[in-house]
C-alpha cells in the first residue's frame, strides 16, 4: 500500500537544504502540505536569510504541492510562536513535525568553548524540545501526530571532536523514550531518526568519495516511515547510502550481589555483569527498577 499524507499538515525544521529539503519534498510529493522552516544560517548557526527556505517552497509548488515558509530560529520563543501560527493560519492543523534543525560547532572538548557547547545545546535539544512543546497540546486536542527527532550515531555511540553535538543527539532519544509513553493516550507517536548523509554539515567529515553514496534523498524514505499514519512509536531508525538498522539501548540482565556489596564483588563479577546473552530492551524505566526488585526478593502487588 502506498503511503500518503493526503489532508496532512507538516513542519520540517532546518529544511532550507540537505537533509531537511529532501524530507519537505518528500511528504509534498506524497499530498502533505508542507512549511518549510529554515533561519537560512550557516554551518555554525551565524547570520540567517529567508531565501533557502523559499527556494525550497517554489520546488514543491513547481511540481503541484502545497507549502509555505516561514525563517523562524527553533531556539527563539517568538519565532516558535510564529511559526506555530503561521502554520495554523495557512493550513489548520498539525499532524507531523520533523525536527531537523542543527548546527556544528567542532572541536576536541579539551579546545571546545563552553559556549559553543551551550548554543548547539540550544539547536538540536532544547530547539527540538521547544518545537515539540509548542505543537503538543494541538496534536494532544486532535488526538493526532507524528513527531521526528533526528539523533546521530555521534550521539548513540560517541565521536571524536562532537561533545557538544553527541550530548545534544544523544539526549533526544532521553527525550523520545518519555514522550513515547506520554503520547500513547493522545495517539501522539515518536520516533528518532539517525541519518548518514552528504550534506554541508558533513561534507567536511566524509571523504571525497563516500559523499555519491550517501545521498540524502535516500535517508527520507526510512523519515517518511517514521512519521505516516501506521508509524511505530520510540524506534530509532539509523539510515544512510540505501541501508537501513534499527538501533536500541539495551540492558544485561546482571548479577545480584545484595545490599552488602562491596566494590571487589563488583569487580569480581565483572564479566557476567557485562553478559548480554539474555539482553533486552526496555518500554520505560520502571521495568529496570522491577527487575532490581525481583533479584532481591522483593514483590510489588
């Protein structure tokens, strides 16, 4: 069955180029009306033009879709505000948000102002947090939505230079697993999505002849997934030159030493506390307490 999003209202972040471009065009193609948000900044978030975000537009109007622009930043309340209106204004709803936007600011952590730290921060998490904040009690009133955090493999499992942008990544995916279990009632699902793809965030890191391969129109089919009507929900789908992984954090099932334990038992089980033979992932943090809570003996009713 084909999947469209006939009637379905989108916001995609930081969808001016790349990645987020390749999403807007993609949900256009399939009948969704599309606003295309973009500062128009560089790499490292400086300066701002409107221009990305129209040109984008007048692509998915050329080929018959629906869209409009609007140039506010994901970390500014008033922009959000904007943006949130102007999409209301426009079309009346909201179904899908694709949180996209981001910058880079690299550097070892040993060199890395803190600063620098704080505003790629305020990008990609608090940027996406706000985003999300602000539609939520719409999609909470119309018992619809999708969202989409855009994670990285520098923040699952760490990259040299990208303290700031792995903290960030990494704590979107702390972010989906809440709102996951709080959007199940209102049929709110999210989901992370943890692309590979040549864009101008990433043309400096890939080598020359990696950047053919990881097309970022590639990585859009595994987001047009995450955010369709029968989505799953709390799924981190890792996607880049046509290849397609699910990534999970899992837990070892452990070993109980008791309330006596010292720092040598702990040591001393080392390597069957490390067993992930019988591993599995968990829906929310009260399954871990539960576990801890049988292996001492103790029943919850």
């Amino acid at each position: 069955m084909s999947i469209r999003f006939d009637d379905r209202v989108a916001i995609v972040t930081g969808a001016g180029g790349g990645l987020g471009r390749c999403h807007a065009l993609a949900l256009a193609e399939r009948g969704a009306k599309v606003v295309v948000n973009d500062l128009g900044g560089s790499v490292d978030g400086t300066g701002g033009s409107s221009e990305a975000a129209e040109n984008v537009v007048a692509e998915i109007q050329n080929a018959g879709g629906n869209a409009i622009a609007n140039g506010s930043s994901v970390t500014d309340d008033a922009g959000i505000a904007q943006l949130i209106n102007d999409t209301l204004d426009a079309f009346g709803r909201i179904d899908i948000v694709m949180n996209n936007a981001g910058i880079l600011r690299d550097k070892s952590f040993a060199k890395m102002e803190m600063s620098d730290f704080t505003l790629v921060m305020d990008v990609h998490l608090i940027g996406s947090a706000k985003v999300t904040h602000a539609v939520w009690p719409i999609m909470k009133e119309q018992q619809y939505g999708r969202i989409m955090m855009t994670t990285s493999s520098s923040g699952l499992y760490g990259n040299f230079g990208q303290a700031n942008y792995g903290a960030a990544k990494l704590g979107l995916i702390g972010l989906m697993n809440t709102l996951k279990i709080e959007g199940h009632k209102d049929n709110i699902r999210v989901n992370a999505l943890s692309p590979v793809a040549a864009t101008r965030m990433t043309e400096d890191l890939l080598p020359p002849e990696a950047l053919d391969v990881f097309k970022p129109e590639v990585v859009s089919a595994g987001a047009i997934l995450l955010v369709h009507e029968d989505a799953p929900t709390g799924e981190i789908l890792c996607a880049g030159a046509g290849h397609f992984a699910r990534s999970r954090i899992i837990e070892s099932q452990g070993v109980f030493i008791g309330g006596t334990a010292t720092p040598e038992q702990v040591q001393d089980a080392w390597d069957n506390i490390g067993d992930f033979s019988s591993a599995e992932p968990y829906d929310m943090g009260g399954m871990q307490t539960l576990k801890f809570l049988e292996a001492a003996g103790v029943k919850i009713n």
